[in-house]
C-alpha cells in the first residue's frame, strides 16, 4: 500500500472513530504533485505563498490533549524504502519545542496507535 492510501485509510478510521472531532483533522498539501512546466511552478507558488512549509508534516490533529496543544504526524509507509528527510525532522522537532506532540509514524499500525493513545491523554 502506498503512502498516500494509508493515509486515507488513516483519516477514514479517524473519522469513524471519532467523528465529533473530524473538523480538527487537517492534512498537508506540501506532497501534492502539481506537475511540471509552467502551470506547475505557478501551482507550487501558489500553494507556497498559502503558508506550506519544507518538511511540513502528513497530518494535523488540531486538538488538545493533555499538555499537548495538538498532534502533528510524519507518516512513512509501512515497510516503506524512505527515511525523513532533514526538512522533516526538523519541523516535527520546532514543533515539539512550542508544547505540540509531533511524532513520526511507520506504518498506519504505529499511526493508529500514537492517535490513539494521543486521544486518551497517554502520549508523555
């Protein structure tokens, strides 16, 4: 599976699980491909100019918890061949240092479980 389709299976499960909160999940549009050429470079900037970071992280879970003020996930795939890239282990690192949990996840296994546990205050 790839790492675009875990992630949908990621947000349905939320959804289902805890509809009441599924306005406080927001994802990234920084691993969009806007294709290349002109219209692409215009797209990029665009999105750019709206507030995308380098590195910025999968997915958003805009919702306190504990001392968190929310959670923020890198998530890899499941036996996926790619590591974080600097970019990306220093935004979860900025982060951290402001009072959110932000947290890299292998798989949608391990995603689950950091969410879950987030959501029942268990995440130190």
């Amino acid at each position: 599976m790839s790492e675009t389709s875990e992630q949908k299976v990621l947000i349905a499960w939320f959804r289902r699980k805890w509809p009441e909160y599924a306005h406080c999940l927001r994802v990234s549009l920084s691993g969009l491909n806007f294709g290349s050429g002109r219209r692409g470079a215009i797209m990029t900037n665009h999105v750019r100019s709206l507030g995308i970071h380098p590195g910025e992280a999968d997915i958003l879970l805009a919702l306190p918890r504990d001392n968190f003020g929310s959670l923020v996930i890198e998530l890899k795939r499941t036996a996926g061949q790619h590591g974080y890239s600097v970019d990306q282990l220093a935004y979860l690192e900025r982060h951290n240092s402001v009072g959110n949990c932000a947290v890299g996840c292998d798989g949608i296994e391990h995603a689950k479980e950091v969410v879950t546990r987030y959501m029942a205050g268990e995440v130190s």
